[in-house]
C-alpha cells in the first residue's frame, strides 16, 4: 500500500494588522517565518476580504501550475500525463 505523507505545510494568518507566512515541515513544526505589516489597520471586513482574496490567489496559481501545465487532457481527469519520447 502507498501512503502519501506530507512533506511540508504552508500557514497563512491574517489579523487586522499583520499577515504572517510561515513554512513547516510534514509534522507542523515552523522551519522559516516571515510577517508583513499593514500600513494601517484594517477593519475586520477588510481583514476577511484579504484572507479570501489570498485564497483566491494561491487557488488559482496551484490550480493553473498543476492542472494548466499539461498538453495532455488525460492529466486533467487525474490520469499521468502520456509520456513522449
């Protein structure tokens, strides 16, 4: 039986004055960090848009990275692409 641990986790949080990224290894523990200041505070409406806004980005780069890179439509239906040689 395969198993398909993971490797890594990305966490994102969003406050109304702070965005911070951080990069953890499969089990959850923070191996690089990095925080961004907002110049001014947000409401909390605005501080919910940028969390859908974030999601909404990072969706759309996976899902253009992993499904918009293959000439093959097999890979599309969660098939390998075909291979050429």
């Amino acid at each position: 039986m395969v198993t398909n641990p993971v490797e890594g986790k990305i966490v994102i949080d969003v406050s109304r004055k702070y965005v911070s990224i951080f990069r953890c290894d499969g089990e959850g523990k923070v191996v690089d960090e990095d925080h961004f200041a907002h110049p001014f505070r947000l409401d909390r409406q605005d501080a919910i848009g940028e969390v859908v806004d974030l999601y909404s980005f990072i969706y759309d780069w996976l899902n253009d990275t992993i499904n918009g890179g293959y000439d093959d439509d097999s890979a599309r239906e969660g098939e390998p692409p075909a291979k050429t040689e």
